[in-house]
C-alpha cells in the first residue's frame, strides 16, 4: 500500500502533493545526480513517482514491511533497512541525498542531518511540515483532533525561519536553499563544503 498521506481523494490536497513533489523533481533536475539515497524513504514514493528512476537509487528505512514494498515500484531498487542516525554508507557515497518528511519525528534531528550530509557528495535535500499551518489543514481535515491536528509522532516543529536557523546550526559550513512547497518546506544543503 502507498503512503496514504500522498493519496487522497480531496482535489486541494491532491494538488498540494502535486506540487510539493514537483517541487522536489526540479531540484533533482538542477543537481541531476547519478546516484541517491533516498533515506526515509517509507515504501519508495519517489521511485513510485518516477522522481529518481534516471539515477541508482538505495531506499532506506528502518520499518522492513515499508521496504518490503519498493520491488513493486521498480526492480533495479536496492532497499536497505537502517537508521538515518547510522548510514551503512562510506562518506561521500551518493552524489545527493533525499530526505522527506523524517526530521520532524526525531528526538536529534541535527545528528541526522549531519550523518546524511557525511555521505553525500553534492547536496541533501529535505523537506519538514510548514507549522502550523500543516497541523490547521489536519484539523481542518478531521485528523488528529486530540493533538489539536499535531501527528502524533511529531515531535519537532518548524516554520521557515526556523528551520533555516535549524540548519545553520546544524549544519556549518553548508549554504541552505529553502524553496517554498507549502505546506511543506523544503531545503536543498550543499554538502561539500559542509566537510
């Protein structure tokens, strides 16, 4: 089964994920990387979409039955079960990493984006929830009404100036691009001179 949050009957919604992995797919194009590490990655949505099927691609995540679903998706996939706090990976190994909707569900986020940044050679990319707005479209959805529309696995919250503060001090040395994709942000982090 896909991410259900990735597929949903309401048109507005529907068109904000769209957009959001549209806005993904143009930075892939602007770094057009040869191999990605798409860390996160739930049951593959960016193979699923055909985001990075010009590019070898390892998909790695910590939940076996999300992996077990890629090889649906496309057969030259290389699932890796693993923890972004750990990358079974040499620094240096992917040419750009992918990493969405993960940082917001971490206790150390910041150790996360620097061990992601060690393996890759041009850029990371990230994406976070646009708070609050993402926790007012929940509740305006009917979801997670107890939390007062925060997931319940949500245990960091950014806006933009946040989140470009985030980064800054998680990652010195490194120049943040944040591209707008609301409800979501997203980042694009050049990792070499990060090192």
């Amino acid at each position: 089964m896909a991410q259900e949050k990735y597929h949903v009957d309401n048109p507005l919604v529907a068109w904000l994920v769209r957009r959001f992995f549209t806005r993904i797919a143009a930075l892939l194009a602007e770094l057009q990387p040869q191999s990605i590490l798409d860390a996160g990655c739930g049951e593959g949505e960016l193979l699923r979409r055909g985001l990075v099927s010009a590019a070898r691609t390892v998909s790695i995540d910590r939940s076996f039955a999300s992996l077990s679903e890629i090889p649906a998706h496309t057969k030259s996939a290389r699932p890796v079960c693993g923890s972004v706090f750990a990358l079974p990976f040499g620094s240096a190994r992917f040419d750009a990493v992918v990493c969405l909707e993960v940082l917001e569900h971490l206790e150390d986020p910041a150790f996360a984006v620097a061990e992601l940044l060690r393996v890759a050679r041009t850029a990371v990319v990230l994406s976070v929830p646009y708070e609050p707005y993402f926790q007012f479209g929940n509740l305006l959805r009917g979801k997670y009404l107890r939390g007062l529309g925060n997931h319940p696995e949500h245990i960091q919250h950014w806006n933009p100036r946040r989140f470009r503060r985030f980064l800054a001090s998680a990652a010195p040395g490194s120049t943040a691009r944040v591209v707008e994709a609301f409800p979501w942000i997203v980042a694009c982090l050049s990792a070499g001179a990060a090192r």
